[in-house]
C-alpha cells in the first residue's frame, strides 16, 4: 500500500512517503504531483491548502485524483 503524508512537518509516519515544504523542499502547488496515475492508495494532507489561493487548490486536488487508485482515499483537514 502506498501512501503519502503531505505537509507532515516533524509528524513523520512510518510506512508512509512523508513530505514538506520546509524539510525537504515538496511544494504541493508545483504541479503535476511526481506520482504516476493510479498510483497512490491514500493521501493526507492537513493544514497546508488554507496557505495556497482557491485556483491552485483546486489543481491540487484535481491532480489528487489522477494520482489515487482508483477506490483510494484522501484525507483533507484544514481549520
């Protein structure tokens, strides 16, 4: 299974393909995602898209369903 935490900061999950801006560099707003399609089972992103404008949310989560299997799962949270 392969999953994707993004914008995890120091929340650092084993078994997942954790990323951050600030650790090393992934900025979810420079797309497409570097996944193929149909490749992710899970995302999760949390408190990241209130920090980008409405249009490049939008992508992103456009780009969210290219990139999940088909019957996989996003987790989105902000405030």
């Amino acid at each position: 299974m392969k999953k994707l935490n993004i914008g995890c900061g120091s929340n650092r999950l084993p078994g997942w393909i954790n990323r951050d801006i600030l650790i090393d560099g992934f900025d979810v707003t420079k797309l497409p995602l570097p996944y193929e399609d149909d490749s992710l089972d899970f995302i999760l992103i949390e408190h990241v898209l209130e920090h980008i404008n409405n249009q490049e949310g939008f992508s992103v989560l456009e780009d969210f369903l290219r990139v999940l299997k088909p019957g996989g799962a996003a987790r989105i949270c902000v405030p």
